[in-house]
C-alpha cells in the first residue's frame, strides 16, 4: 500500500478509529516492506502525515522515529512522541531524549520514565544536570533514586519552591522530612519560609508517612510553630497524636478547622467539652457517641451551658430517652419563662412522651391561628422520631387535620419525610394512603407540597416497592408532571435513594404513565423524569426510547440540548445510532450544541459537510443561519478537512466585522496544526483593520509551532521599525511573550538579544524577557546593562528587575548594592521588593544589607514604601544589620516615617535590640505628645508579624518575653501608659506578668478607673489574638480574689465571669462558679459588689 492509499483509506475513519488503524499499519510494517516505506515518507511529510507515521510507532516500535520526533516543531509530535519513549526506544535513546526534550516537558518524559521502571536514564540525566549546574536540577531531582536524591538534595535544597516541597514530599517523603528536620535546626532569618514550605507538605506527607510527620512536629523546636501550621489534613487521620501535640503546647483547638471524628478519643473528647463547651461542634460530636457516654458528656460539661437562658435543644436531643424527657418536663416545669422563652420551649414538647406532647400542644392544635396549627403539628410529627410506637397516632391525627391549609399540609408532609424509611410498617400503608390521597385531592395543593409528597414515596421505595410504585405512578398520572429536581439544596439526590434493582421494579408501573405522557406531550414532565433519575437512567433503557421519540420532535434547541446531554451521558448506545440519524435526515441538529459536541469527540466524519457551509436550513434554523463550528481541537480532523476548515474561517475573516467573531476565527485557525502558521501570519501583517490585525496577532502565539516566536520577533520588530502604536507594540509582545516559552533558553536569548529595539519602552520589556532566562549568556547581558555607559536610569531599574532570578549569583549583590547608593526612587523600589522566599540564610543577610543601604539613599516617599514593606517580609535581623537603622528613624521629624520605622523594627527586632530601643524611646518621650501618638505603634501585635498568630503558645511568650517586658519597662516611667502596657502584657506575656503588673499599677497608684476596666475587658475580650484558657482565669481568681485592695477584687470579678463565659445570649455558670459570685455579692466594696449583684447566673 502506498502513501495516496493509506491516506484515502483513514479519511473516512474517525479519529479514534484511525488511531486504531495506523497502530494495525505499524503492526504490519514489521512484516511489509513495503508499508514500513510507506510509513518512512510519511515521517518526513506534512504535519499530518508525520502525525499518523508516529502514531503507528505504537505498533512498529520505531524508536529512531520517536526519537527524531522529540524535536519536531510541532508540539502536539512532541507531546505524542514523549509518551512512546519509554515504550519504543532503547537507553541511549532514553538518555539522549532527556536532553533534547524542551524543558516543559522534561517533568512528562520523566514520569513516564518512573511509570515504566526505567530509573537509570533519570539518574544519569540528574548526574548530568549537576555538572552542568543547570537551574532545572531542583525541579526533577524528586524523580530520582534515594542515593542521587540524597547526594544533591542539600545543594539544591535551600532553593526550592512550595511546588518542589510538595515534589519532594510526593516522591521521597523520607529525604523531605529529614531536610525540614534540619533546616528546623537552625532556622534563623528563615523561619516564615519554612512554614510554608512545611504547610505545602502536610498535606502529603498525612498521606504517605504520617508517623514520620508526627516525628518532627513534636520536636521541640516546632512547639512555637504548631499554631501557624495547616494541619487539618493529619486531625482527621490522626486526631488523638495531634491532639496531644496541641494540648501539650497550649494550643486552642478551632473545632471549625479540627472537625470532631470517631477516632478521637473520650478522655480527649472531655478535654475539648471543658475549653469548648458552647461550641456547636461539641454538640454535634454527641451523636458520634453511645446513649452512656453521651450522659457522661452532657452533665461533665453541657448541662450548665444555656442560649438565651435556654437549655441547647440539639444537646438534649442527642439525649437517650429517659434523660431526655427528664429535661423537657424540667423546662416545662419552670416558671422563670419570659414571653419569648415561652413561645421557644414550645419546640420542647417533641422530647416529651407521644401522650405528654400530645397534651401540651392540643390547646395550639385547636388554636384559630394557621400558624400555631401548622407549628404544632410538625412538632408532633418530629416527636414520633424518638417514639415510632406511635406512628399510627400520628397518622390518626393527620387524617383527622386533612382538610387544613396547604402550608399545613406541607409541614406535615415534612414531619413524614423526617421519620427514617425503616419506621414504616406494612400496617402503616394503608393510613398514609389515605393521607397521599387527602393531599392529592386537595384544591390547594401547590407544587411544593407535591414535592414533598413524592420525595417521601420515592424514599419508601427500598422498603415496600409494590406499594411505592402504584402510589407514585398515581401521583404522577393525576398531576401530569415529576415535582422533583435533580438537585434540592439540603436533601439527598433522587438518584442515590435508588439502585438498580428498584428501577427496574419501577418500570412495569411507571411505563405506562410516560408513555401516556409522550403521546400526551408532556415534554416537561418527561424530561423532569429522567434528568431526576441521574445516574439510574442507564438502567431505564425503556425511558430512553421515550427521550429518543421525544428529541426527534423538539422545536427549540433549549429542550433538545438539555435532553441529548442525558440521553449521551446515561444511554451512549442509543446516542451512537440516534444522533447520526438526526444529523443525516435535518442539518440543523448541528446548532444542538450537545450534537456539535458529540460529534466532534466521537464522529468527526460527520463534520465534514459543516466545515465548508456558510448557512444551515432546519427545524433549530427558522431561516437559513449562519453557523461557525467552534472546534475544541483540530488534531481530530483530517488534512483534508483542516484545509476546507481553514478556507472557510478565512473567508469569515474577510467578511465579517464583528469583533467577537473575528476573534473565533482566528482562534479557530490557530487550532489547526495541519496549516502553515503562514496565513495568520499574512494576516498579521495586514494594516489596513486594526481588529483583524490584533486578532491575527494574538492567534499566532497560539499556533502548534515552536517557529513562531521567531516570526513573531520578526513582526515585532517590523512594527517598531514603522513606529507603529505602543498599543499595539504591547500586543505583539504579549504575543511574543507566551510564544517563548515553548523555545529552548538557548533559541530565546538568541532571537531577544538579536535587535536592539528604538523605543525605551521595547528594550525594556526585551530586558525583562531576557531576565527570565538561567543561561549565563543572559546574566552577562544584564550585567553589560548595568556597567555600560550612558544607559538610561529607567532602563537600568528594569535591569535590577530582571536580576532578581539571578539573586544565586554572588555578583549579583555587589551591582544592587552599588545600585541602592543611588537617589532614585524607581530604583529603590525594584531594590526594597526582592522577595526573600528561596533565599539563604547568607543572602537574607544580604538582602538587610542592602535595604540598609536603600534606606540611607531613598527619598521620603520611597523610604516609607521600604518600611511598609519591612514589616511584611518577616525577617529577623539577627546580625543587628538594619534594627540600628531603623531606631534612628523612629526620631524622624515626619510621624508617617516614624510610625512606619516602628512597625518594620517591630517586626525585624531580636532581645540583643532591647537596650537600644529603651533610650530611644525615652529621646521619644521629651515630646509628650508624640510619644502618646506613637505609643499604639510600639504594641507588638500592630506588627503585620505578630498578627498573623492566631495563637502565641508559651514557648513563644517565653521567647519574646524580654522584649515585651523592657518594653512595659520603660513605658512605665512614663504615667500616661497604663492602658497600652495592659494591652501588651495581655498579649504578649503569661498570665503571671499579667498579674504582676496589675499589682504593681496598684501599688504605684497607675489603676485609674479608665485602665482597671481596660484590665476587665482584656479578661473578658471574646475573639482575644490569644484565647485566655480556664487556667489562667482561675489564676487571676486564686491571686486577686483576697486581695485588701477593691480594684484588685473588680479584676478578679471580671475573671470569674470570662470563665462562665458570661454573655448577653448565654452563660456557663456552673454551681462551683455561683458559689464564688456570692461571694463577690457580699464584698464590702460597692466597687465590687455592684457589679457582682447584677449577674444574674
């Protein structure tokens, strides 16, 4: 067989089926001399021959092909050929592919490598990478064996990005966790990267070494860290380990971030009801538990905690029985009820016995309001949950209240579909009969109801089928049409209520009442139905012949597209033979965007009439419609059919002059990787419309061709040689910029550094581009810019820009600091930006350095952007590099420059800066009124650092305990302070230096009324940055609660109340909690017992 022949004989195949065929023909060149000729002209033909010549290499096993393939210029060849390395070369093609695939897909070849066990090649090219010190080595050295990953990992460590953290954890989960264990070693101006690169790998290593994980969080130089860690994904495999880990660090458990589980244990369980006891997920967690153990909980921690001074209804109805009508008579027993607490325990009567509840509420059930009816009755209905004995009594009274209202009806029909399926009983079938024909009688019936009525029906389905079915094919033959949606918010998808076995027991009932509503033409009904069904419609083929009948008549594409995209997904046989069939007999079907979907995956034959014509006659076009198929994808179709497809979108292109169309077409045509880039790029070069040029433009950094960028640059160039607009200089370049990234670093500086552009504003993007290359050549470029002379300044500040992904090289520093010495702000702020993520502990301190020398030679405005980008980079100044620096400034004459150095010191400042900062604050303190304008500033948590701590555990105080207590220090000399330390020692210290400077402002006559209720409210601040525990509450009692002084007593006061939690809606006075009230009630002082009188526990 010759070329013309085979290719004549896979036009009319799909693509599918000619993948198939050209895999047979690979097969047979093994055998044929002549095809295996055939084949190899292929391979050096068009595109789309050298596509099929590839895809038979999965048959003939052609590695010399595949090999050559890998530097096509096409991508979709590369693309293809990367997959058949492994399959079809040897391991010398092996390595040398993984040194001549473009680096986008070096990651693709590489695992395919690992999938098929082939681990030399990697391990070589990594070898070789290292030689090289190629950049790319930190990406894919995950890939490799222990031993080469072990070998190389610490020098290329330090570097990595969140995405190679995650690689890494991925692939060497060991290696990962034992280089995070020594980075946490010597953490230094490190620690906010290291968070993140530990966050980025929790999730992972929770899946592939969990005991490993848990191994390096309870290192002890992790203690201060746990609360700033992601740790969502390890609770919910090993919550009691983590657990330990929080509770031992002092920790406050979000229980929205750590959901309760089965696994946890009761012992922890208690732990988290006594620190959580209002939350709802405590509550929740009950119903995890045995009737006992839920007591157990309930009266250790809950029986005390009250909403708007009533007892949590979901809590007591978790409750097992007895102790659950044993706090409902309660709370119907009390008359301490204000009004709302009246009609509120109304809901209560459900916990009561079926005979109780009845009595409580038969005095509503008879009430003339609808609405104390309609609440009554659904309350009964909750309550036969607990009592299923009495469901008949239930239904007794339904019947007897058939005749109300529909909103009545429909909290009835809710109380019904409360009850679980498994309560009903065959004795029970004849009174909801009853009940489902009452309702369907009713004149006042609404939709909504109706829905409820078939949910509970279609839920009783796996119970009594027979049943069921007769009563929902009644439902549905009365009302003509399926209440249910595919999907209700809050309740369960009909399709999950059902299996297999139910529809096909549905189907002899149901048959005839769709049938009845096709030849009916209930079209909404019908397909209602089915898009109900779901997943179960594959089991109803007999509802798919009806869709089928149904679809062939459709007069809008609104119907036919919703019904073809069930019938396609559930009923693909029927699909196969329907919708060639529609497509054959009306053209029209085509504007089905379904169809035209549809054919494009499975029938691309098909398309071939569509691809050439302009307008469609047919049911869905009243007239005859223009239609442009949009394809997603033109490898699908032949080069013949590419051809017509691009003549056809060419002359779209020439005729239309809508925007949004000539943008498809273009699109359309840049799909096509069978036709030569040429055309758009003619195209491109027409000026004489400015959208058409645009469009072309943009298409061509699309195309299938690694060429492109070449052209693109030369258009690029073109353009700036005819001063063409900068708009659309930007346009090219943009397209220039994506065209790139497909071209080897090698191409790229190449075709960058080949042309010097006129326009400033060129040879600054050119900069940038060329910035973003490894290659030494590039670096050199960029140093050549900043040494050469009479460059211009803004060209020179892109220059520091682009050194930024070069920030490894030592030279690189000495230039930004040579930069930094100079007066200009657009240099100083491409300077003071360098982000300090994948930098060493060595340039960290290279970065202060130079921010140092920025700082001296900036102006004002740029100073300022410097300090406010200071306190957001988390660095530690160990050295004292900067921290002198910015003490200086905090004396500047302009306050924005002072409260600015204040929060970057705060956040860089180590305790070796204590002293200093001292004597500056008392130089701040000879100008009263600044020093009280700049007092908030020096609070640690207005540092953006400090404030991300959603928790400070003790580990943390204790290390930042000298620096807060010099600070109180010297602001204590000072008499107008008071307030500001008490904010700060609540934040930053123990519970202890709280106490203790509370004494001393006694002692020192410093409590004033404003600063005492400022100590009362620090104690009673509900979302405090550090949550006081019970502990410490109870501290602040043990040491204050005796004291002779009143003030002291009133702190102690507002301690006893944070413990109780004491709020406007709610209270957790327990009787040890009330006894030390009457206390303070009784307390000589009116100071104390004023405010302890109006606690009502």
């Amino acid at each position: 067989m010759d070329k013309a022949q085979l290719l004549q004989e896979v036009e009319a195949l799909t693509f599918a089926q000619r993948s198939r065929r050209m895999v047979d023909f690979g097969r047979l060149s093994l055998t044929d001399a002549r095809m295996a000729q055939t084949l190899a002209e292929m391979a050096v033909g068009p595109f789309y021959e050298r596509f099929l010549a590839l895809q038979a290499c999965y048959g003939s096993r052609d590695g010399a092909l595949v090999f050559a393939s890998l530097s096509d210029p096409s991508s979709c060849m590369r693309r293809l050929a990367v997959k058949l390395v492994p399959l079809t070369c040897d391991q010398e093609q092996q390595r040398q592919a993984l040194r001549i695939v473009p680096r986008e897909l070096r990651s693709s070849l590489i695992r395919f490598l690992r999938h098929y066990d082939l681990q030399e090649p990697i391990d070589l090219f990594l070898h070789y990478l290292a030689e090289q010190a190629d950049r790319s080595l930190g990406s894919l050295l995950p890939f490799g064996s222990p031993d080469v990953v072990a070998r190389y990992l610490p020098r290329v460590s330090p570097r990595f990005s969140r995405d190679q953290w995650r690689r890494l954890a991925r692939w060497q989960p060991e290696l990962a966790l034992d280089v995070l264990q020594r980075r946490l070693e010597d953490l230094g101006e490190q620690e906010e990267l290291f968070i993140a690169h530990l966050n980025a790998t929790i999730p992972i290593l929770v899946r592939v070494h969990p005991d490993g994980l848990l191994a390096l969080l309870r290192s002890s130089r992790l203690t201060d860290l746990l609360s700033r860690l992601k740790l969502e994904e390890l609770w919910r495999r090993r919550p009691n380990e983590l657990f330990d880990l929080l509770y031992a660090a002092h920790i406050d458990i979000n229980l929205d971030e750590y959901i309760i589980n089965r696994h946890i244990t009761m012992d922890r369980l208690h732990l988290l009801a006594r620190h959580n006891s209002k939350d709802y997920r405590i509550i929740e967690s009950l119903g995890l538990l045995p009737p006992e153990q839920r007591v157990e909980i309930f009266e250790a921690h809950l029986r005390h905690v009250t909403d708007r001074g009533m007892p949590p209804f979901e809590a007591l109805a978790l409750l097992p029985r007895q102790q659950r009508e044993q706090e409902a008579r309660h709370l119907w027993s009390r008359t301490d009820l204000d009004l709302r607490q009246w009609e509120e325990r109304r809901q209560y009567a459900q916990l009561l016995p079926w005979p109780e509840a009845r009595a409580k509420l038969d005095y509503d059930l008879h009430h003339a309001d609808v609405q104390r009816r309609d609440c009554a009755l659904g309350i009964l209905a909750r309550a036969v949950a607990y009592q299923r004995e009495h469901l008949d009594d239930l239904l007794d009274l339904f019947l007897k209240h058939r005749n109300e209202p529909d909103p009545v009806r429909l909290s009835m029909c809710d109380g019904l579909n409360a009850l679980p399926p498994g309560a009903w009983r065959e004795a029970h079938l004849p009174a909801l009969a009853a009940f489902v024909r009452a309702s369907l009688d009713a004149i006042d019936l609404s939709m909504h109801t109706l829905e409820k009525l078939a949910r509970l029906l279609f839920r009783l389905v796996p119970w009594h089928l027979q049943w069921a079915s007769e009563q929902i094919a009644a439902l549905l033959g009365e009302r003509g049409a399926f209440p249910l949606s595919a999907s209700v918010y809050d309740e369960p998808a009909l399709e999950s209520l059902l299996t297999a076995r139910h529809i096909r027991g549905l189907v002899p009932i149901l048959l005839p009442v769709l049938t009845d509503w096709l030849r009916q033409d209930k079209r909404e009904a019908l397909a209602a139905c089915a898009a109900s069904l779901g997943c179960q419609l594959r089991h109803f083929p007999e509802l798919g012949q009806l869709l089928a009948q149904l679809v062939a008549s459709s007069q809008t594409t609104t119907e036919a597209q919703r019904i073809m995209k069930l019938l396609i997904r559930w009923q693909p046989a029927l699909s196969h033979t329907l919708i060639p069939e529609l497509v054959a007999r009306d053209p029209s079907w085509i504007m089905v965007s379904a169809v035209e979907e549809y054919l494009q995956r499975f029938r691309q034959d098909l398309l071939s009439p569509f691809l050439v014509r302009t307008t469609i006659q047919g049911r869905f076009a009243s007239e005859e419609a223009h239609f442009l198929p949009s394809m997603k994808s033109g490898l699908v179709l032949t080069q013949s059919q590419q051809e017509r497809y691009a003549e056809r979108l060419e002359g779209e292109i020439a005729s239309s002059f809508e925007h949004r169309l000539l943008r498809n077409a273009y699109s359309q045509l840049a799909l096509l990787p069978a036709i030569a880039p040429e055309r758009l790029l003619s195209l491109a070069q027409n000026t004489r419309n400015y959208n058409r040029q645009i469009g072309a433009i943009n298409a061509l950094a699309t195309t299938d061709n690694t060429l492109m960028a070449a052209t693109i640059f030369a258009l690029l160039r073109e353009q700036s040689e005819k001063d063409e607009s900068v708009y659309m200089l930007r346009v090219t370049l943009r397209a220039l910029r994506r065209a790139l990234r497909r071209l080897p670093e090698e191409a790229a500086f190449e075709l960058l550094s080949s042309y010097t552009f006129p326009q400033l504003t060129m040879r600054k993007e050119i900069t940038l581009l060329i910035g973003r290359l490894s290659l030494d050549a590039a670096y050199q470029y960029l140093l050549d810019l900043q040494t050469r002379e009479g460059q211009h300044p803004d060209l020179r500040a892109v220059g520091i820009r682009a050194l930024w992904n070069h920030l490894d090289r030592p030279l690189t520093w000495e230039i930004l600091q040579r930069a930094a010495s100079t007066a200009s702000n657009n240099m100083a702020f491409k300077i003071g930006h360098i982000p300090p993520e994948q930098l060493t502990s060595q340039e960290l301190q290279q970065l202060l350095r130079l921010l140092h020398t920025t700082l001296q030679h900036a102006g004002q405005e740029a100073r300022l952007d410097l300090l406010q980008n200071i306190g957001e980079l988390s660095l530690r100044d160990t050295q004292r590099i900067l921290t002198p620096l910015l003490l200086s400034m905090m004396l500047s004459e302009s306050v924005a420059e002072a409260e600015a150095a204040i929060t970057a010191f705060m956040a860089v400042c180590t305790d070796r800066d204590i002293p200093q900062l001292q004597e500056t604050i008392r130089v701040l303190g000879r100008d009263r009124r600044r020093l009280l304008m700049l007092l908030p500033r020096f609070s640690l948590w207005s540092s953006v650092k400090y404030r991300r701590y959603r928790n400070l555990s003790k580990s943390k105080l204790q290390g930042r305990r000298q620096l807060a207590l010099a600070l109180i220090s010297v602001l204590g000399e000072f008499p107008a302070t008071s307030q500001v330390r008490l904010r700060n020692v609540f934040t930053l210290l123990s519970i202890a230096d709280v106490i203790e400077l509370i004494k001393q402002l006694v002692e020192t006559d410093q409590l004033h009324p404003e600063a005492l209720m400022e100590a009362c409210n620090q104690l009673n601040v509900v979302y405090h940055p550090r949550p006081l525990a019970e502990e410490d509450l109870r501290a602040v009692q043990d040491a204050l609660a005796a004291h002779p002084d009143e003030r002291l007593r009133r702190v102690a006061l507002a301690a006893l109340c944070a413990q109780a939690h004491e709020t406007h809606y709610s209270s957790e006075w327990t009787p040890e909690l009330t006894e030390r009230l009457r206390v303070y009630q009784s307390d000589p002082s009116p100071l104390v017992a004023e405010a302890a009188l109006n606690i009502f526990p």
